[in-house]
C-alpha cells in the first residue's frame, strides 16, 4: 500500500511538472500545486454525526481524502453533510467494535470530534476520555500515522468533568506520540461554536429581551464559524506547523462582549435594544442547593454540575487574541445576518425559520 501511495504521487508530481514544460508556470495555480503535492489519505472521522464532524467530514471529501465516517447504530444520517464519504457503523464506547468494522485497514488519519453532550462526569468520562481513548487505540494497533483532536480552548482552566475528561485524553495522547506509537498528532482547541452564542438569536425577534449576566461586560469571545474551524483541522494533515502541538484557535473577530452580541443582534433585528440582567451570583446559590441535596440523590450531582458550567461560562473569558491564533473569514455578525434571512436554510441548528420572501 505504501508503494503504491508513493508512485501515485510521484505520478502526479511529474505530471505537473510536464504541464509547466508545455504550458508554463502561469497556466498553473497554486492549488494545482498543492494538490499534486499532497497525498491523498485515508481519514477516519469519529463522531461524524456531530456538530462539527458533520462539516469536517464535508471538508476532508471536498480535498479529495478517502474519507470514513463513522457512525451509531440508528443515528440519523444528514446526507449533505456525509456526501461522498463511506458510512461504517461503529459502536465509540467499544475498542474491539472500532477495531473490528472500522479499523481493518491501514489508516493515515484519525480524526475525533467526539464530545459527550451533557458534561457531567459520567458521560465526559465515558465519551471524551474513554471513547476517544478506544478510537485512538484501536487505530494505532494498525499503525496510525497522524491524530487530529478537537478538544476546547478553556481546558487551560479546568474546574469542570469535561475538561478534565479531555485533559486526560490529551496526556494520553502526547505520550502515544512520544512512545512512537502514534506518528504525530494536532490538538484544535476552538474558543466556542457560533451555535453557542446564538441562542437567544429568535427570542429577540419574538421581542424578549436580551439576557446576560453582571453587567454584560464580566467576558468576552471570539468564535469560530464552524464551517473555518473544520478547514483548520484539516490543515492540520498536511501543515507540519501544527504537528505534536496544542492549537488555541478562535474566528476573526476581535473579543466581543455579552452586551455587544446583544446589541448587534438588536441593530441587525431593526430592534430597540433590550437588556435583562442577572447576577452571577445566582449560579452559587443554585450550585449549593444542588450539592447539598446532591449528598442524598445522584441526579442532583448532575445538575449541579450543570449549573458549574453556566456559571463558567458566564464569567470567563474564550478569547485568542494572537494573530496567529485567529482563523477563518466568517465574522460572528455575518452569521447572524444570514440566519436573520436564511433562518434553518443557513443553519438547521438554529429554531428560526427562513423569513417569508
């Protein structure tokens, strides 16, 4: 397989160079070059079906990859998404189930958009240490080549399950490398998704005001479309720049308040801007009632970490400010001026429908 993955690429090595004989250099952009010197691979996309696999399983097609999507028994497939790539049904929480359907053949890449959709300690640790371990395993007994993990720019300050769930992985995976059992790996670390700050996007059209906590002011953030941050992690195969590193990542936009976002949805709206605040204080004493009521019923553990991870994000800052670690072209504002036309013809995420042409 190697040797023949080597000859194809010298193939189409050659073949542009004979091109530039006859045509010359002018005719020949530089994408044609890239990708004649970029090999195609095989990628393996676990947790395909998510929110941010869905657009990385689209990218990895669009640049020609042989791409694996793998997916839940009975999940529900959007196929505009998954387009071109080949379904393989694989149970995450199972090394051999991976190993035995997805992982019988030699795989360069392994992608993992995997995250558990609580945050409560038993599902993170099930989902972003332990399901994410098994991909990580049952590939590499194949011999892996490159590990591409989407975890989250505020692991940098872990006080909750899943950060420390994807934390753990991470450790995991950095001593993978440096055991020489995996080639080299990519940790993207993303500030937030446009998704999660676009909730209260249609309360504001209905005429509710917008909610924020303290003054509006406590934090900032700047997102990623997730549309740029799935082309980022794909330039992470073949950008040598962003091998065996932790890559903080945020959009283009510089940091913008609560307030901000509000009032921009407001001018975008055409609407007198309206503002409910609430204190963060409200977080702690909520939180308290629920650990204490937590020492006698599990499920209350459970909402009081709910609650914790409110409160984080409500006070801390998801922010890049470097240059180097901003990515993509789409702006926060120009998300929110599609969904204010297009509604879920730009966003099947969002509740909002399509204004009425």
């Amino acid at each position: 397989m190697l040797v023949l993955s080597l000859l194809e690429r010298c193939i189409t090595v050659l073949c542009v160079y004979l091109l530039i004989a006859v045509h010359g250099y002018r005719h020949l952009t530089r994408s044609m070059l890239s990708m004649a010197m970029e090999s195609k691979k095989r990628v393996v996309v676990v947790g395909a079906t998510g929110y941010i696999g869905k657009y990385v399983v689209k990218e990895a097609v669009r640049r020609g990859h042989d791409t694996v999507a793998v997916v839940r028994s009975g999940a529900k497939v959007n196929e505009e998404y998954l387009k071109g790539a080949t379904l393989i049904t694989g149970d995450v929480t199972s090394e051999a189930s991976l190993r035995d359907s997805v992982f019988t053949s030699p795989t360069d890449v392994v992608i993992s958009c995997l995250a558990s959709r609580s945050g409560v300690k038993s599902d993170s640790f099930l989902i972003d240490y332990q399901a994410t371990l098994n991909a990580l395993n049952a590939a590499k007994a194949g011999g892996l080549d490159q590990f591409i993990l989407l975890s989250a720019f505020c692991v940098r300050k872990p006080e909750l399950q899943f950060q420390l769930a994807k934390l753990k992985f991470e450790q995991s995976l950095q001593a993978a490398q440096q055991s020489r059992e995996v080639g080299k790996y990519s940790i993207v670390r993303p500030t937030a998704f446009f998704k999660s700050v676009s909730g209260q996007f249609e309360l504001l059209q209905q005429g509710w005001p917008f909610v924020m906590f303290g003054d509006g002011e406590i934090c900032k953030c700047n997102p990623i479309a997730e549309s740029d941050l799935a082309a980022y992690m794909l330039d992470c195969i073949d950008d040598s720049n962003k091998w065996n590193r932790v890559l903080n990542i945020g959009g283009p936009d510089d940091g913008m308040t609560m307030k901000q976002q509000g009032e921009m949805i407001f001018e975008i709206l055409g609407k007198e801007p309206k503002f409910w605040t609430a204190p963060v204080a409200v977080f702690d004493v909520i939180i308290g009632l629920l650990d204490f009521f937590g020492r006698f019923f599990e499920g209350a553990q459970d909402a009081a970490e709910l609650g914790r991870i409110g409160r984080y994000y409500a006070v801390e800052d998801m922010l890049t400010e470097a240059p180097s670690e901003k990515y993509g072209k789409t702006t926060l504002r120009q998300h929110y001026e599609r969904i204010s036309v297009e509604g879920q013809e730009y966003d099947p995420y969002t509740t909002m429908l399509a204004k009425k042409k």
